[in-house]
C-alpha cells in the first residue's frame, strides 16, 4: 500500500458493502467492493495534489468521481 488502509466505515458507494484492497496504482491504492454479487464498484484511494490529503474517489470506466478526505494522516513516505 501507499497511503495508510481505508477506514472500515469507508463502504461502496454504490451497494454500501466494504471494500477490500486491491492493488498498488501508480498514485495511490485500489479498493474493490467486496460484495461478491455483481457489484464491481472500485474506489482509489490518493493524495490531492493541493492539499497534500488523504483521501477517496469513486473509480469506473470513463468516471473519476468527487474527492472525499478520509480524515486520517498520510502515511509517511
């Protein structure tokens, strides 16, 4: 992981089950639902260029969504 893991109350925005981490990205972590029926919500977890933040947005193809801060520290580099 890059960042520090997602809180456990952070839950897919689509169906509001957790969400299970996935894979190093090249600026952040991947978290998938964790659903196991259809839903294939992905979240990116990230740092904002700006604020330097924590935080999460919804991933799909084509949709990059709203950035939400996370509320915790970044991890150290």
């Amino acid at each position: 992981m890059r960042l520090h893991p997602l809180s456990s109350d952070v839950k897919c925005p689509a169906c509001g089950a957790g969400l299970i981490f996935t894979r190093v990205r090249r600026y952040g972590d991947v978290y998938t639902c964790a659903s196991g029926g259809p839903c294939k919500c992905q979240v990116m977890h990230y740092r904002d260029k700006t604020t330097k933040a924590c935080g999460f947005a919804i991933s799909q193809p084509g949709v990059f969504g709203k950035w939400t801060p996370c509320g915790q520290a970044p991890a150290a580099e």
